[in-house]
C-alpha cells in the first residue's frame, strides 16, 4: 500500500459503532504520533459530522472516484486533530457505485486513486454499512480489514455472510484484498454475560477462531454520544472508559501489524 498500513473498517450491518470507532482509533493513533488519512467511504458523511466539518462537493471522496483517473490527494483536508488528515463524502457516493460499474472498474477505483498521496503512517477507510462495491473497493484498497461489532444477536446473526463474503473475495482475488487485522466488540456491557458468551461463540465460528479478537473490547459509554453531539472525539473527554479502550486499541492495532510483518 502506497505511502504506509491501509485499514477498513467494515460491516454489513449499521449502528454497530464502526464509524464512531474509525474515527477514535484514528484520533488515537494520531496521539501516538502517527500521521493518518481518515477516508469517509460512507454517503452518509458521518466522519464530517463527528468532526463538525463542511464537505465541499468539487474536493469530496465522490468527486475524486467520479472521474476515471482521480486522485485522493485534492479531498484531502486538516481535521481539527493534529497529525489527523481526512477525507470526506457526500451523498452522491451513492451513485458511484453504479458508475464503476458502467465503466468496468467496479473493485480498483479506489485504489488507483490513492496513488500519489502524501506519506502517512496510516490511512483508515470508514466504509458504508452493506457489502457492495463500495465495501469491495476499500478491501482491494486496504492491507486489513477491521470488523467492529456489538455482541447484540441481531448484529451477530449477519456476522456469519459477512466472513463467508470475506472468504469468496480472498478466493476470487488473492492476495490484492485485505486481511482480517480483528474484530472490535463494540457497546461491551460486561453485564450482559449469557448473551456476550453465546454471541461470542457465534463471533469464533465465522471468523475462524478467539485469535482474530481484539483484546481490548469498547465498553459502554454515554461519552461517545456526548462527544459527537459536540463534534469532538471522545478521546477529549476526561475519564471516558471509551477513549481509554481507543487508546489501548490504538497500540494493540500497532502491535498486531508489527507482528504481522515480521512473520
């Protein structure tokens, strides 16, 4: 991956904490002093909403992948987080992914658009809920996938199409889609014990055993609506039990690629 470690956030399913997630773990490894591009593959522009952002439609992810040979690098603008660059969308993203269809690009168009980017250490892609060819372009994109999802049974019952959908594409593709890095828990309610161990095991089967969890789990915390509500991340509200799992994820995220690479 050109210019540093590609990561999408991905699942087929909404309202499981996977924009809130891109954008915390973005902030948090931006802490640790890592430059990263935070690119909003969703038309619901969800990452300018938590940052309290403007998109300006000619510089969107949308204007860029509308034309054939459009680069990244002019939507790229500075979030209000230092080290922290994003990217973000519209709502016509919608309509792209017909587009890439009609002109036979319908998994590199991405891709081909972070060519020339500035260097960053990281570059995380917040995708759309849903498995189309929008989510199939930022997997080619991407080095690995991260999959956030709470233990609730509804979030877990598409949990099983979703790595059976992941599996299809590593068989038609190879190795130019991404690896599964692990997946998040999000809402973890410690609490809620039957039900966070049986949808846990559900979790292991579709995903090929506990190793692909994350180890640190992001617990319950009203400071997450709070924070978006202000258009701020989490991580600047002072005691939030959220903003210290972003943080350790931030570091287990580090650790998980460094060993990756050396294997």
């Amino acid at each position: 991956m050109i210019g540093g470690v590609s990561i999408a956030f991905l699942n087929s399913k909404g309202g499981v904490g996977k924009t809130t997630s891109a954008v915390n773990t973005a902030v948090a490894l931006a802490e640790l002093r890592r430059s990263v591009l935070l690119i909003d593959m969703d038309a619901q522009s969800h990452v300018a909403s938590h940052f309290g952002l403007e998109v300006d439609p000619a510089r969107s992810v949308d204007a860029v992948l509308q034309e054939k040979r459009g680069r990244m690098a002019n939507a790229i603008q500075p979030s209000p987080c230092a080290r922290l660059d994003v990217a973000l969308s519209t709502g016509k993203l919608e309509d792209i992914d017909k587009l890439l269809l009609m002109r036979n690009q319908p998994l590199d168009a991405l891709w081909r658009s972070l060519e020339g980017l500035p260097s960053y250490d990281f570059i995380l892609i917040d995708c759309a809920p849903g498995l189309g060819v929008l989510s199939r372009n930022a997997m080619r994109a991407s080095d690995y996938v991260v999959v956030p999802t709470d233990l609730d049974k509804f979030s877990v019952d598409g949990m099983e199409r979703l790595g059976s959908w992941i599996a299809d594409l590593h068989e038609d593709y190879g190795d130019s889609v991404s690896q599964v890095l692990g997946v998040l828990i999000t809402k973890f309610d410690r609490r809620q014990v039957i039900e966070n161990r049986a949808n846990y095991s559900r979790l292991e089967e579709s995903f090929g055993g506990e190793d692909v969890f994350f180890d640190r789990r992001i617990r319950v915390d009203e400071n997450c609506k709070h924070a978006k509500r202000d258009h701020r991340s989490v991580l600047a509200v002072k005691g939030s039990r959220a903003a210290e799992d972003y943080r350790a994820l931030a570091k287990e995220i580090i650790a998980r690629i460094e060993t990756s690479a050396a294997a």
